[in-house]
C-alpha cells in the first residue's frame, strides 16, 4: 500500500490545543469567581477575589491540578487505551449502577457520590470517556461497522448500556449528549448511508413525538417542561422559564463590551440568574464582557473544535481517529447545547460548558478527553495511506521524486520471450559493429 508522509502526519505534542484549553480554563476561574463574589467582602486584588470565592477556589485547585492529568494520560503508551478500554468501560457502568443505589436524589437526579469535603463525584461524567474508547475501539475493527448483525448487537449495547443507566439516574442533558456523541461516531466511523439515514429519522420521530407528548398531552413533569418551555419561556415564566428569561436578560444588560467584572449590583451579584456558575455560566459571561468578549469565547471553541477535528483528519490509525472524533463531539454537543440554551435557542438539559462552568467531575473528564487527543497526536504514526489524502494535499515534491523504475521479466520461463530477446542483441551488437 503506497504510504504518504508529511509534517502534518508526524507525531508531536500538540501545544496549541493545550493552549486553547488552559485558556479557556483560567477564564472560567474568573468567570466562577465573579458569578459568585459578596461585595460585602473587602478584597484588594483579583487574586483574594478568587480566593473569597468557595466556588472559585476551588475550581482553581482543579485547574492547578490538572497538569498532572495530562501528563499521565499522555504518558500512558498509547496502545494502553485500546486494550483495557473494556476494563474501563465495565468499571464506570458499575459506579453508575452503584450510584442509582446508595446515591440522594438532588432535584429528583441521582447522580452523585459524595466524597468528602463537600465535595460530589459524577460518574455519568467518565461514562462519556469509556464510551468514547469503547465505540472507538468497535468501529475501527472492520471497515464496514453495522454490517453483520455481531457489529450490530455490540455496537447497540456498548451505546444503550450507559444511556440507560444515566437516563434512570434523571440526567437527561447527559443522555442526550451520549446519544449525539454514538450518532457523530458513527458517521465518522464508516458506517453505511442506509444505517445514517435510518438512525436520523428514528430520531426526528423520537423528538418530535416527545415535543407532542409535552405540549399536547399537557405533561407536568418537570423535566418535561424544561424541555419545551424554550418554545415560549414567558408560558412558563413562573417555572421552568425562568432561568430562560433572566438569562436572555442578563445577557442583553452586557450589551456591546459588558458592565466589566465584580459590579456589586449587576445580576450576575445579585444571583438574578440561577445556577450562572455552573449551567448557566454564559449568562454571567455575557453580563461582565459583553458581545465582543462572548464572541472571543465562542470562536476560541470554535479554534478547539476545529483543531481536533484537524488533527482526526492527519491521524492514519482508525482507533486514533475516532478517539479524537470522540472527544470532539462530546466538546461540540456541550458548547452548541449550553450556549444555545443560555440564549433560549435549545431547551434547558443542565449541561455544563466546558472549561468554564464550575465542577470537578466536569472539568476533570474534559482534561482527560482533551489529554487522550494529544496521546494520539504524540504517538501516532508519521505517515498515513495517500488513498486518504487528497491530490491537491499531495506536495509536488513527491511527485518529481518518482524515478524511473526497471522492470525484470524472468525470461527462462518463457522460450519465445527468450528468442526474441537474443534477436534484440544481435540487431544490437550489428549497429554498434
């Protein structure tokens, strides 16, 4: 198989999506702390503002902490991942089973193991990585993933085993997720046409049916009504509208370069919005810089998103490339359906955004996603089939490269090839004669 080499192929550490992500990070620390600053408390730099802040503080301790998970992931040989992914998987589908057992329901989700300190652990938050290895680990074993009805089994379990467990936990925004992120790893991964089209219409039916069940039948639960309040908030203003209107407001009120950062009296300080440093920490975001500042936030996840998928499109091991397509969707899915629902485009699923929301178990998921990516990168190998690149990628160095070669024929098998050719050596040897 011919084999195309080229920088973009080589193995290195990817120190701009490193970048991307420790800047996002290190403004959700900022972010977190003014959403929850008292102006009661004297501070006298931005420093004891974090530190004032018990949300804050913390989630700096995380960010603190996460160089060291990013050093172990990538340290990890990459081939590590591929053969203990089921052992992963099987570990996380236990916490989340344990956890439906002995865990206190919040807000009707029961989702959280506490672990001392005040502080909880979400296992539906590590289902997304195993997942993701698992779904990778599947569709790169065959080229046509879905094609026997052994794929099929699998494939479906590995999917539908920890949608289940989180969807009787209540966390619907996190199944939803799981659910995008199995339909993007399909996609990527090869699989027939026939198999998209059916998914996508099983799909649209499933939404659609859900939306008449909530409006027609007239649903009162809760999470239903969270569901579809963002077709007319002010129906449900008293309710599950409203973070929806508060947050457009809040929002708005930033108008073009924002009210600036610890105001006392804007609605981020007066916790106008509800949950703004985890859920709805956009809301704040979108107060303290306004437009042009939530504008560099959305691009510099858009920069994320599109390196990644960069990197997929330069990494020749399938089991690679969809680990990195893993990662990526997960990291769209939760930036499209957080800033989408902040803003009242998408209905409320309470998913954090990543990097900037408040919350270990979140943050620490998002660094491991982001840390196998650049195992990927760092180990992969240099050169890729040239079928996978395009004619136009190819460098026309490569191609004034190409020598002519000779070609040898075994003529003792064959008497007449082999008159023929003394026939050509006589004519031969007369011209030079």
């Amino acid at each position: 198989m011919m084999i195309f080499e080229d920088k973009r192929t080589r193995p290195h550490f990817d120190f701009l999506l490193l970048l991307l992500v420790y800047a996002l990070m290190i403004f959700g620390v900022l972010a977190i702390s003014i959403a929850t600053f008292d102006p009661t408390i004297p501070a006298e730099s931005l420093l004891n503002r974090i530190l004032n802040s018990n949300t804050g503080s913390w989630q700096a301790i995380f960010v603190v902490a996460s160089p060291a998970i990013v050093w172990f992931v990538v340290s990890v040989p990459y081939e590590h991942f591929r053969t203990y992914s089921m052992l992963y998987y099987v570990g996380i589908m236990l916490l989340l089973f344990a956890v439906l057992l002995v865990s206190t329901a919040i807000r009707a989700v029961k989702g959280w193991f506490e672990v001392g300190l005040g502080r909880m652990l979400q296992p539906s938050e590590f289902a997304k990585i195993t997942l993701i290895l698992m779904l990778a680990k599947e569709l790169a074993i065959t080229d046509k993933p879905l094609g026997s009805l052994r794929s099929f089994i699998r494939i479906a379990l590995f999917a539908l085993i920890p949608v289940g467990l989180t969807f009787a936990q209540g966390e619907t925004g996190t199944v939803l997720v799981m659910v995008g992120i199995v339909y993007l790893m399909l996609i990527f991964g090869g699989v027939d046409w026939k198999w998209i089209l059916v998914i996508s219409v099983l799909g649209a039916l499933a939404i659609v049916g859900i939306f008449a069940y909530g409006i027609i039948g007239g649903s009162t639960d809760y999470r239903m009504l969270r569901l579809i309040s963002f077709l007319d908030p002010k129906a449900y203003e008293k309710s599950a509208g409203y973070q929806i209107i508060n947050s457009q407001q809040a929002i708005g009120a930033g108008g073009l370069t924002g009210v600036g950062a610890f105001v006392p009296g804007s609605m981020s300080q007066l916790n106008y919005v509800p949950e703004d440093w985890t859920d709805f920490i956009f809301a704040t975001i979108g107060e303290a810089v306004g437009f042009v500042g939530s504008s560099l936030i959305v691009l510099t996840y858009l920069a994320l998103i599109l390196r990644m998928l960069y990197l997929s499109r330069f990494t020749a091991d399938k089991f690679g490339r969809l680990l990195i397509i893993g990662v990526m969707s997960m990291m769209f899915l939760h930036v499209f359906q957080n800033i989408a629902m902040t803003l009242g485009l998408m209905p409320i699923t309470g998913i954090p955004l990543p990097f900037l929301s408040y919350g270990g178990s979140n943050l620490v998921t998002n660094v491991i996603g982001i840390s196998l990516v650049l195992n990927v990168t760092r180990n992969r190998s240099n050169a890729m089939p040239a079928y996978a690149v395009p004619a136009s990628a190819v460098p026309g160095g490569v191609r004034r490269r190409r020598k002519k070669q000779s070609i040898y024929v075994n003529a003792a098998e064959d008497d007449g090839l082999r008159k023929r050719v003394r026939a050509l050596r006589g004519k031969r040897a007369k011209k030079t004669a």
